[in-house]
C-alpha cells in the first residue's frame, strides 16, 4: 500500500510531464483521426446516398442507341440484379443566353434516381423536376412553366451525333422525344453531380463534373422514342460494399468483363445488321414503291397510246372507205397497206405529229427514269455497308461520371495529408516521452534504487513509470479521440458541404480506427518508457541509490576554433559547453523543435502552392485573355460579335470538345482542343508549351525542384503541336500516370473511343487540356465528327472542315475592363460560356485544401507548444542544483532567466535552421502524394512562409519563458544543494 501511496504522490509531483505526455498524444491521436474522420464521414454518408437513390454500379452506352434485345441481353449476364433503360434528349434553354440541357427520363425500375430536395416529383406530361442551380441561374420557381427548344444537332449522352452514328431515318424517328411546354413541380438533386451551387465553391469551380449545363428530369408520360440512350445495370452484392472500397470495384468489374466479352461483341454485330437490315428494307420498299409510281406511269402511257392508235385507226378507216378500198382481210400486204396509211395521216397532221412525239418522249423519259433509279438503288445498296459504321459499346463504372470521380478525388487527397502528417507527430511524441520520462527515472533513481534494494523487482518499480505513461497517453488520447471524430469532422464537413452536397451526412465513430490509434502512440510512448527504464535499473541498487557522477570534462568542436572562442564571454562559452557537451538533450530538443517547424512550414508550403496555382496558369502557361465558346449552330455569329466589338488584339479559332482520356490507371475528363490545319504555330502564342520530363517527376518534386524552376535545362524551349500524336497537359497525365511516348484511350465530343499517341506532356496546372492538330484528329476520328459542309481548313467555318466552336483571345484594357467585357459576353446570345483569365487567376480558390491547412498549422503550433514546454521542463528539472549554485553565487533573477532561456533559445534556433529545408521536403512529399483530376501540385513555398514560421516557434518558445521562469524564481538555494546522501 505503501508503494502505491508513494506512487501517486510521486505522480502528482510530476503533473506538468503527465500533461506534456497527454497533450502530444491528444494532437497526434487527433490528427491520426480527424482528418481520416471527417473524410470517412463524407465517404459513408456518400455511399448511403448513392445506394439509397439506386446510383448504377454500370452503365451502358451505344454509338447507335440501345433496343430492347440489348436490355434483355445485358439482364441476362451473370451477376447483374436490375436493368433499367433510359432515354434521355439534349434541348437548350434561353438563361442570359442559349444553355444546353439534358432531358432525363425518371428510371422505373429504382436507378439512379434523383433527390427530392423541394416540391414534388413529376408523375404527368409536361412536369418536370430540375436543379438547385437551374433555380439559381434563371430565377424561376415551383409552378413556373419553361419552354425548351430541341437541339438540332441531337447529341445522345453517349455522345455519338446521329450522322456520326451513321443512324437511319427510321432510327431517328425512334429517337427518344420530350416534350418542349414544360413546368416546374420540383427541385431535386442529381446523384451523378453532388456539386453544391449554393456554396463558396460555385464560384470558383475549375473543372466541369457535367456535360450539359442543366438536367431536367421528366416523368416516363409524354416521352417518345424506342431508342434508349443508354442502359443502367445493379450488381449483385455492390449495395453491401462500400463505393470506394476495393471490394466493390472488384465485384463491378467482374461483371463489366462479362459485359464486354461475348455479349458486347454479340450485341454489336447484331445491333449493326439491325441498321443494315432496316437499311435494306427501306431501299427495297424505295424500290417497290419507285415500281408502283413507274407502272402507273407506264399504265398511264400506254391508255394514252392506245386512245391514239384508235384515233388513227378511225381516220384510217374513214379514208379507206372513201377510196372504196376493202380493208380488214388480215393478208400481209393488207397490214402494210394500212401501217403506211397510218404514218400517212400522223406527217399529214401537225397535232398529231406533235401526240406521238410526246407519247414516245414520255416513254423514253420513263425508261430512263426506270434505268436511273435502278442505278440509285444498286448504289445505295453497294453503300449501305460501308455507310452503317461498326456499332460500338461503351461499358464504363462510376469512375466515369465526373462529379463522383471529382468528390473521390478531394476526399482522397485530404485523406492522404491525414495519413502522412502523424507519423512527424509520432515521431516528436516519441522523443518528448523519452526525454521527459528518462528525466523522471533519473530524478527517482535514489529511491528505484531503493526499492529494488529492499527487493521489489524490476518490473514492479518500472510499473511505476509505465502506469504514468500509459494513464497519461489514455488520457490524452481519449480527448484526441473527441477531438478527432467529433471535432475536426465537424470542421471539415462544413467545409466539404460548401463544396459537395451530401444527404444524411453524421459523425460516425470507428472503433478499430480509434483503438489503434490510440495503441499506435501507448506503444511508442511505452517504448520510451522501458528503453529509459532498462538505462537505469542494469545499475546494481548500490550505485542506483547513490547520486549520478558528474560528467566527466572535455572539450567542445567551438574551444578548437580559437578566434571564434577567445572572443566569447564566460556565459556564452558556458552556455556553447552545456549545449553540446550533451549529445541527447541537443538531438532531443533540436529534433523536436524542427519536427515542428517542418510541419508549420509544410502547412504553409501546401497552402501557398494552391495559392499560386490561379497565378502560374492564368498568367503564365495562358498567354491568351479570353476564351469564348459557342455551340456549333452560333459559331459564326459569337466570332462576328468579337470581331465587331473591337476589344481583341489578336484572335485563334479552335474547336473544343469535352471528352475523356483512360488507360490502364482509369480515366479522367478532359477537355479536347482541335488546332487548325496551318495554324499549330499560332498556339505557342496562346499558350505556353514547355515540356516536363515525365520519368523524374516525382524524384524532383520530392526534392523541390518546380517544373518551372532553372533546374529543368529542357523546359527552356517550347514544343510544337504536331501531326504525330497528342499533346497531353501535365494536370491530366499526373493523375493517371500518362507520360511521352505513352498510347491512351482518347474519347471526342461524339463519344467515339480511339487509341492515340502522346507526343509531350507539357506544363500545365489546372484543367485538363489535350491539343491535337486537326489532320490528327481527322486520322484518329474521321472526318464526320463536328464537321461543316466545307472541306477546305483555314480557321474559319466557312472554309473549314470542322466547325471551330471557340476561340483564344487576347485583349485590351485593364484586368477589370477584361472581366467585364468577360461577363457581359457571355450574356449575348451566340455565346455559351466565356472564361476571362484575369478574373480566374484573381478568383481561384481550393476551400477544402485551405481548410486542411489551416487546420494542419494550428495543430503544428500546438505541438509546438507543447514540444517546448516539455524541452523547457526537462531543461530546468536537470539543474535544479546548477540554478541553486548560481543563486548562491549572487546571479539575480533576471540573470538566471538569461542564462537557461539563452539556451533554449539557441536550441530552438537550430531546431528552426533544420525544420525550414525539412518542411519543405515534406511539402514536396505530401504534395506528390495528391493526384487530383485536373490539378497538378507545383510546390511553391513563398519566403514569408519560411518567416512566418521561424517566427511562430521562436513566438512559442519566448512564451514557454512565462511559465518557465516563475519555476526558476521557486528554486531555494539552500534546499537544493542539499546533497542526497
């Protein structure tokens, strides 16, 4: 009892070390947890709602629609639990200006269902449900009614037109059909795109997660059509995983393989000699109805020779009888008697010359009319199988839809940071616990000597110790763990709902997670605890109970360097000697001080590279101002609008598709630039191409050298765009691993999939830009594809094979006339959708990222804190008989502040010159650790971030002298020196 007594006094007498032990397993414990937390939060409460509205594991796509016979196919594969055709039309609505919509149709078989956020859901004709956004953008209500206009060039959502899809007209007929006089009974959220318009990230949105501006989503009534646009299946056993686990993708894609092997083949040669079947049956009933028209004619022909031939054989007749000439004996002369008679009469009459002209020129029209549409109709069958394209499916998961993939991405990447950031705090909590807890053995070393004399055994007096650092890492780490799934998710939700919408989202506790993190810092902590222990007790109890030798004298590195010693005063060389003579107390503080320096720099380093991303693009790599976009119909009105404000200095003409670009890694959104023939030179002028060398990346980010910095020697010179392959931008190739050299899946505007070559990645931080030349794109998609009925290529609609729907501009006037002339722009008309550089690079934000980082610096100051309050206690708990002497020896107050603060400001200096460079080391690993879709991290630490965070620690340190120097002012010189003997 006695011991356990003297334990707990014992305890309490070192309360400030239990609270350094605690704080630094509460703030490693909480950035182990939270920030893991807050992202498994949104992952969870994603997958409920994706699994509560039906959201499909697969979906089909066809370049020419799918029947039912696909449907019943696809319901027949293995392992798929519901099937669910949709149909689905592009249409286009006046919003300050044309904007593209897609006309859902509500699934009636539970998939991909939208949310109900307000009103109610359409169940008649004409009743339509639509977005938050739509709301937001048009100003319409509930109750309001719209009207939309069919799109002309009808695009389906695989993004296959129908001349590219080489449809017939009897396909087309059956294409689906909305109606166009529509209200608004609802608003829903759509579950492809989580994006939340209300929040900050609206406004500063840099990439697209939908490719039509709007969804409307309308009832089964009132849509027309047999063509389905695509086809969504459920798999068996998906709904029990979670959407981003392994686990899921593995059950997926086993049955995505089944799709794409025999019943993809199977359903595409069948599906093609549907078309070339309905093509035939329209040119044989062409045919058969040509006959009928030609017999009629011929009929019609014949009646009126027939009623010529009467007429001349009456007037025959009527002569004959007059000469007295007996016909009708049927001899042979009499016939050529009469024959001659008859060509008699017709020269004789010029009316009927003229009747039996025109009876033989109708004849011979019609018979060449016979001959000519035969000739068409052999044509069209020798064409008909070369004119009906190889029908291709389109098998893709959720990865394929942007705005799952986007909030993957994002909640991915701060998981990532999470995972990273507590092993410095691990590390840092390892060395204050054996540096606290050595000191507090030391200090006990009389009576563990003691008490292993009166023969309490080893492990028993080592208790002592273990239980004081497992209750305090207990402790702590039960408050981490508030701190880390209640708090820090809370934090972060509120910052990833501005971003994302999320129904249902909670705080959820996971007690595995929580348990070993815990258990990761009680075993490090404990680990200190026994190596500072077993130090101690190898010593027999004898020399345990007598005090510590002094440490024998020798010199330092500094006395050798004489011109710099001699000129040192008697503190500065005692100070320089207590420094390091001890090698521990120097590795321990120096280590713990720059552990936290690096990670205050580190936090910072991320935070002004996201800061500096809007800057390098919009100012460096786009060298254009204005980027106007425009649909194919309005092309050439939005260029005479530009041409006629006189606002540009210099103009591109290029096309802009949204596509997709996969390989091996997955797939990505992009967006597909087509340069003119002739004008690849005028690009460089637009935009800056320097090249990046794929192969060191990462070895260069992890060092810090910037793409853009002097070291790089081959990112002086720029590449030209050629005919050889694709220029692919860094932002899209870092995600997916794409280097030079590489062949990709390339996906165009019409959804047809290609394989291409990448001839460069090129420097490029936002967006995910793909150039390719015209005649390289002609070779990979044909010429069918966005095309005009021109065949020349000069740049401009009117002489060029493809329609060039957008155009790079520069511009005059100032920042603000720029945006201005931007916003006012994209009110006209003709135009789609303007992208003012100036107003992007001053707007561009990464809420989600900024919110991690300040969330990572705060955490960073406060083990900070901690680190040099713990270095400070230990410090001064060593030499309690050295301050005593100094006292005894006349030093005032103040004077001994100086002396041990000197040093602790000295140590905290060298921690500071270590942490910078190792902060941004750091910074080059995390950052190389997030492969975000359309984002490429370009580390860049700004030098009043390395200011900022020398200051802060050296901040933390003078303050840790306000509660250090109270305990130097307690110390009694004459109870001090006692000696323990």
């Amino acid at each position: 009892m006695a011991f356990v007594k003297d334990m707990i006094r014992m305890w309490l007498r070192s309360w400030k070390r239990f609270v350094s032990i605690a704080m630094i397993t509460l703030l490693g414990v909480a950035v182990l947890t939270g920030i893991y937390a807050g992202c498994r939060d949104a992952f969870l409460a994603s997958d409920r709602f994706f699994d509560n509205q039906g959201m499909h594991d697969i979906q089909v796509l066809s370049t020419a629609g799918l029947t039912d016979a696909d449907v019943a196919a696809l319901r027949r594969v293995a392992g798929v639990r519901k099937v669910q055709a949709e149909r689905s039309q592009s249409v286009t609505i006046d919003v300050d200006g044309d904007k593209s919509v897609t006309m859902q149709e509500i699934g009636t078989n539970g998939i991909d269902q939208p949310y109900l956020q307000e009103g109610r859901m359409p169940t008649k004709s004409g009743e339509i449900a639509v977005t938050k956004q739509f709301i937001k953008d048009s100003g319409h209500g509930i109750g309001d009614r719209i009207t939309v206009t069919p799109d002309a060039s009808e695009v389906s959502d695989s993004g296959e037109s129908d001349k590219q899809a080489g449809k017939t007209d009897a396909q087309m007929s059956d294409s689906p059909e909305f109606p166009t006089e529509l209200k608004i009974v609802g608003v829903v959220l759509d579950p492809q795109n989580l994006s939340n318009p209300d929040g900050y990230s609206a406004m500063t949105s840099f990439r697209s997660t939908a490719t039509s501006d709007y969804t409307f989503f309308a009832p089964s009534d009132g849509v027309t059509g047999t063509i389905y646009t695509s086809v969504t299946l459920l798999v068996k056993g998906a709904a029990d995983e979670s959407t981003f686990d392994e686990s899921y993708e593995d059950i997926v894609n086993k049955v995505m393989n089944r799709i794409k092997g025999t019943t993809k083949t199977d359903r595409q040669k069948a599906r093609r000699q549907e078309l070339l079947d309905a093509g035939q049956k329209k040119i044989d009933e062409a045919r058969d109805e040509a006959n009928r028209q030609f017999a009629d004619a011929q009929k019609q022909i014949d009646e009126n020779r027939n009623q010529f031939n009467q007429q001349i054989d009456q007037i025959v007749s009527q002569q004959s009888a007059m000469l007295g000439t007996v016909a009708g004996t049927g001899s042979a002369t009499d016939e050529s008697a009469r024959e001659t008679m008859r060509e008699t009469v017709i020269s004789s009459s010029p009316q009927l010359r003229e009747a039996k002209a025109q009876l033989d020129a109708a004849q011979s029209q019609l018979d060449e009319r016979k001959k000519s549409a035969e000739q068409t109709f052999q044509d069209k069958e020798n064409e008909l199988e070369s004119s009906v394209p190889n029908v291709r499916w389109y098998v893709q998961d959720r990865s394929s839809l942007g705005g799952y993939s986007a909030l993957e991405s994002d909640l991915s990447s701060i998981q990532s940071i999470g995972n990273a950031f507590p092993v410095v705090f691990l590390l840092v909590a390892v060395m204050m616990s054996l540096t606290a807890m050595a000191r507090m053995v030391e200090e006990d070393r009389g009576l563990v000597g003691t008490y292993t004399g009166l023969g309490y055994g080893r492990l028993k007096v080592a208790a002592r110790y273990m239980l004081f650092a497992l209750l305090a890492c207990l402790i702590g780490g039960g408050l981490g763990l508030l701190l880390g799934f209640l708090g820090i998710p809370a934090f972060l939700l509120v910052v990833v709902q501005g971003m994302y919408v999320l129904p249902g989202v909670r705080l959820e506790y996971d007690w595995l997670y929580g348990s070993l993190g815990i258990a990761l810092f009680v075993v490090g902590v404990l680990g200190a605890t026994i190596y500072a222990c077993a130090e101690e007790m190898r010593q027999t109890p004898a020399d345990l109970m007598r005090p510590k030798a002094p440490r024998a004298g020798s010199r330092i590195l500094l006395e050798r360097v004489t011109p710099i010693w001699n000129h040192l005063g008697f503190l500065s060389k005692v100070t320089a000697r207590n420094i390091f003579r001890f090698k521990s107390r120097l590795i321990m503080a120096v280590g713990g001080v720059a552990g936290c320096t690096a990670l205050i720099v580190c936090g910072l380093a991320i935070n002004d590279t996201v800061a500096e991303l809007g800057t390098k693009q919009y100012r460096d790599i786009y060298r254009y101002d204005l980027m106007v976009v425009a649909n194919d119909a309005d092309a050439d009105a939005m260029r005479a609008k530009l041409q006629a404000d006189g606002r540009t200095s210099a103009t591109m003409n290029v096309r802009i598709e949204s596509g997709d670009l996969a390989n091996g890694e997955g797939s990505e959104g992009i967006q597909l630039v087509v340069v003119p023939e002739g004008h690849v030179d005028d690009l460089n002028e637009m935009i800056t191409l320097k090249p990046v060398t794929s192969g060191w990346d990462g070895v260069r980010k992890l060092f810090g050298m910037s793409d853009s910095g002097e070291s790089d020697k081959q990112n002086d010179s720029e590449t030209v765009l050629g005919d050889g392959g694709v220029i692919v931008s860094q932002s899209a190739a870092n995600a997916l691993g794409v280097k030079a050299g590489d062949t990709v899946n390339l996906t165009n505007g019409d959804g047809m999939q290609v394989k291409a070559k990448v001839s460069t990645v090129t420097r490029n931080l936002i967006g995910s830009d793909i150039y390719v030349s015209e005649s390289y794109y002609g070779k990979l998609f044909g010429s069918g594809s966005g095309t005009s009925d021109s065949g020349e290529s000069d740049g401009s609609n009117s002489g060029g094979s493809l329609i060039w729907n957008a155009v790079y501009a520069k511009l005059t006037g100032s920042d603000d006339a720029q945006i201005k002339y931007a916003d006012a722009l994209e009110k006209d008309d003709s135009v789609t959708k303007t992208m003012s550089c100036a107003d992007m690079a001053a707007s561009f934000k990464f809420d989600l990222m900024g919110a991690v980082v300040a969330l990572i610096v705060a955490l960073a100051g406060g083990l900070a804190l901690v680190v040099l309050f713990t270095l400070a206690n230990t410090n001064v708990s060593e030499r309690v008989r050295e301050m005593a002497t100094l006292k005894v020896l006349g030093f005032f107050d103040r004077e001994v502040h100086r002396y041990v603060n000197r040093e602790m400001m000295i140590l905290t200096a060298m921690g500071v010159v270590i942490g910078l460079p190792l902060g941004r080391w750091i910074g080059g690993l995390l950052t190389a650790a997030l492969n975000m879709p359309a984002l490429y991290f370009e580390v860049e630490v700004k030098p009043i971030s390395y200011v900022i965070a020398a200051a802060a620690t050296m901040a933390f340190a003078l303050l840790v002298q306000l509660f250090v120097n109270p305990v130097l002012d307690r110390i009694e010189p004459v109870s001090s020196l006692k000696s323990v003997e």
